[in-house]
C-alpha cells in the first residue's frame, strides 16, 4: 500500500529515504506533543520515509513553511488559511483534528474579569508567526480595541513566565485542551479563565463562520467551567503532495489515533465523522480516497 518512496542519488545508486517534515509550534504546546507522536508513528510504519518535527511559532509560520516546501505537513487554525475572504491556494487538508480554544489567562487574584477589562493592561497576544496571535488580532477589532492594550508578542513559554513574574497583566493562547503549560501555572500561582463567549457571534460576521463556542470543563484544568471562542485545527498538506502519500498519512493517522491520544489527550477527538470536515480548505484527493475507503 505504501508507495515507493524512496529516489536515487546522482551517479551513486544510493537509496535515500523522502522527508517529512512537520511544522508543529512550541515545545510544550499541543501541536508539538501531537506532531512528535505522528512523526514516530511515520518512521516506524511507513518504509522509506525519515519523520522529523519543527517546533515553530505555530498556525501561520507552519502554512508558509508548507507553502513554501519547507515543511511537508503543517498544523493549522481554520481561521488563519483564510486570507481575503478566500482559502489558502497552495494548501489543502488530510483531516480536522482538534478544534483550539481561545484561553484568555489572568492571575486568580486578578481583576481582569471581562475582555473590556484589557483596556490599558500589558497583554501577550501570542508569538508572531502564530496562530494565537491572528484570532486575537480580530477579536480586539471586532470589540473595537484594536489598539486598547499594550500589546506582548510571546510564545506560549514566556507568557506563562511573564505572568508569573508580574510582567504582563493577562495572555491568550489558542490550543486543545487541555494545555500543559496553562495546566501547571495554575497549580503554580493559581489563575482564572476569561469567558470570551459571547463574542463568537460578532468574529463570524466580521470574518468567517468557522469560529464557533465551546466549553472549556472544569476537569481541564480544575477550575469553574467557562466558555470560549473556538476554531477547528487542521493538519493541512500542500496540492503537490503524491495522493499515495496522502493516503497512507491520513491511513495512519486514523488508525493510529489511540498512539496520538496518548502523546496528548486533544487526539482523543480525532474520528471519521469529524475528520472530514475541513473548510475552509478542501481534502487532499488521497486524504478523500482512504475516508471513501472505510466509509459505512
């Protein structure tokens, strides 16, 4: 089934074994945890084929390096492969894995209780390049606060660092839950959950309708539940990829979705009925050919 994958050298007659490369985001963030699993997943089950992970500023770093061939597979928000009104040309999806919730993390003695509380405070909008920092961007806008906080570009890491150390006031961060590193500040200094609910309604207006509510449960991370606004998160390949491939990526995926769950308990969500819907980007052929394959 798998296809043959495998080139030879110039001159020399020596098998070389075709890359994989995943773009995933911060070592300690869901992408990462997940992509480190799949990557081991490839190498031991897919002949010819050397897996490697790229930690990276997350969503939108990761559909440039696919754009570009610098990552063959790339974690991504919906919401960030649309850019003026369209999908991203060069991309499309092999499965929905997960939908990323909107955190919004304050100290839990904090007054900060509300969105509009943010006005004036020092807020990490999430690391450049991310997909954190895109969401953001458009729920500041369409609560007119473009520019009512004192914007922090941070990763996921220096944001938890930060408002540990007094430095920021609050930070987002979109991930699936639960989120290791949010999980263990909380046990550290104690925080709370910005319910930013009622604004999914004002983003699928102003942006797109793939911004939909969720609950974050009080089993993730031991507080009161809240909600929040969440967006689906693809794993997107680029058009040029082989559809044997394809097909044998998304085979694995699926079939080895109880390995990926236990590298992070986001891939628990990860199923045949979800999987396929991944607007705004159409499946890859071969992504579509193996969910035609074991449809009922």
């Amino acid at each position: 089934m798998v296809a043959m994958l495998t080139v030879t050298a110039c001159g020399g007659g020596t098998a070389q074994k075709r890359r994989v490369r995943i773009a995933t985001g911060s070592p300690t963030a869901v992408y990462h945890a997940i992509g480190s699993a799949m990557s081991e997943l490839i190498e031991r089950e897919l002949p010819g084929i050397e897996a490697s992970v790229l930690a990276t500023a997350a969503s939108a770093e990761n559909m440039e390096l696919v754009s570009r061939g610098d990552a063959e597979i790339g974690f991504a928000q919906a919401d960030v492969l649309v850019t003026g009104g369209e999908p991203a040309p060069a991309l499309v999806a092999l499965a929905r894995v997960y939908d990323d919730l909107l955190h919004l993390v304050v100290r839990a003695d904090s007054r900060i209780s509300t969105l509009e509380d943010l006005k004036g405070r020092r807020v990490s909008v999430g690391a450049r390049g991310s997909g954190t920092t895109v969401t953001v961007g458009r729920l500041l806008a369409a609560a007119g606060m473009p520019d009512a906080v004192q914007r922090r570009e941070l990763s996921l890491d220096d944001s938890i660092l930060g408002l540990e150390r007094g430095e920021i006031d609050a930070f987002f961060f979109s991930g699936g839950l639960p989120v290791t590193g949010i999980k263990q500040l909380g046990d550290d200094v104690g925080i709370r959950i910005v319910d930013l609910a009622r604004w999914a309604g004002d983003l699928r207006r102003a942006y797109s309708d793939v911004y939909v509510v969720r609950d974050v449960p009080a089993s993730a991370y031991s507080l009161p539940p809240v909600a929040t606004i969440a967006v689906p998160n693809l794993l997107v390949v680029s058009r040029t990829m082989p559809e044997d491939l394809a097909y044998d990526l998304t085979r694995l995926l699926m079939e080895r979705r109880g390995d990926l769950a236990a590298a992070h308990p986001a891939a628990e969500r990860l199923e045949l009925r979800a999987a396929i819907a991944t607007s705004p980007v159409p499946l890859h052929p071969g992504a579509a050919r193996y969910y035609r394959s074991v449809k009922p």
